[in-house]
C-alpha cells in the first residue's frame, strides 16, 4: 500500500513529535526532510561545498544529534534557499514517499512541491512566541547556552527566509488541514492529526 502523509510549517510548531507519532500509530515509515538541510547545513559549516554535500548525503548523516543546533538549522536554512541544492534532494524524498506501508514526511515544501499526491496532508503551526519558548526548553534541557530572545529571533529570522524564498517557500497547500498548536497540548495534538489522517484512509 501506497499512503503519504505530508506534514509541514514552521519552525518549531510541533511537526517531529506529530509525525513520529502519526507514524508510529499507524505503522508508517517517518522521515523528518529538516535533517537533509541540516546535514548538508552542517558540512558546509565544516568547510563543504554545498552542492557537492548535498549530492553525496547519505542516509547515515541524518543519525547525528549534532544536527539540532541552533547554528546547523542557521545553516540549513541558508542552504535550503538554494535551487539547485534543493533539487539534489528530491528524489530522496519522493522514493521515501512511495515506499511501500506508508510513509510521513514533515518539512516545509511537503504537501506543496515533493509530494503534491500525497492523500493526507497538514499543516503544523503555533504562535511565533509558543514556538520559540518550546524550542528554548529543548535547547535547554540538552544542556545548550542559548537565551530566550536568541532563540525567538532565530525563528523569526528562519521564518523569514523560509517563507519568502522563490523556491519551495513555505505555503499552506489548499488541500491541507491547518492544525495550530498553540493552545493544544501534545496530546491533543497529536490526537487531531491521526483523526484527520484516519479520516483520509481508503474505506
Ligand atoms: O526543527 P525545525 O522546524 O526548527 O527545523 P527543520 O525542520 O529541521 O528545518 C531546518 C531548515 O531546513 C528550515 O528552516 C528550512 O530552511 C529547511 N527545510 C526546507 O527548506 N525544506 C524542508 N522540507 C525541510 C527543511
């Protein structure tokens, strides 16, 4: 069976702990197309030229937890502006679409450019502010030195250049269901989203 569930938006909005367990209900394989940035991110701040990383990454570059810094998303989303960067990853994406059991992939361009087929699709946000205290409190437990207000200038920032490049900037697909998380707690986001991936599933 071929089932693709597409999950995008901002920074921080709630998309990985959404699409892991969207896809641990469901059984589906999960790809999280934020670390392919970030992984190439990462090797063009280890002197890389992008291009070259983006078209040599390899699966086992994504298992890195020193991919989730504040410098390596800087990076990713500088890299992420680039076209032809971009293209080089498509189709690891779109294979990781179609796999067999079904497949949930969250990112920004999802539901928009990679898998514009794909039968569920949603869309993840939360306030600019909620988004930015819940990555701070992430930063901080793993021990990070990071401040509040960097964190949310961060986001503003990734925002920005996320929405407004001219490739694959990120837009709400029009068949998506837009979930805003800021006043939900996890569970009852993740609640909404299986009930609206439930509600696309053949009969
Ligand atoms: O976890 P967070 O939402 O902060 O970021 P991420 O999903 O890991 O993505 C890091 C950066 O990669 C984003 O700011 C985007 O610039 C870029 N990205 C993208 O352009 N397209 C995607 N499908 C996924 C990420």
């Amino acid at each position: 069976m071929i089932f693709t569930v597409a999950i995008d938006g901002p920074a921080a909005a709630g998309k990985g702990t959404i699409s892991k367990a969207v896809a641990a209900y469901f059984g589906y394989a999960h790809l999280d197309t934020g670390l392919l940035y970030r992984a190439v991110g990462a090797k063009v701040l280890a002197g890389a030229d992008p291009m070259h990383a983006a078209q040599t990454l390899d699966p086992t570059d994504l298992e890195n937890d020193a991919l989730r810094t504040p410098e390596v998303a800087h990076a990713a989303s500088q890299v992420a502006v680039n076209a032809e960067i971009r293209s080089a990853l498509v189709d690891f994406q779109r294979s990781f679409a179609v796999r067999t059991g079904g497949a949930v992939l969250d990112g920004r361009d999802i539901g928009t450019v990679i898998c514009p087929e794909a039968q569920a699709k949603l869309f993840v946000t939360a306030s600019p502010e909620c988004r930015a205290d819940r990555r701070f409190k992430e930063l901080q437990a793993k021990g990070m030195d990071v401040s509040a207000a960097q964190v949310l200038a961060d986001v503003i920032d990734r925002d920005k250049r996320d929405s407004e490049r001219a490739t694959a900037p990120l837009r709400v697909a029009p068949d998506a269901q837009v979930i805003d998380t800021s006043d939900l707690t996890i569970e009852q986001a993740v609640a909404a989203a299986i009930a609206f991936v439930q509600s696309r599933l053949p009969h």
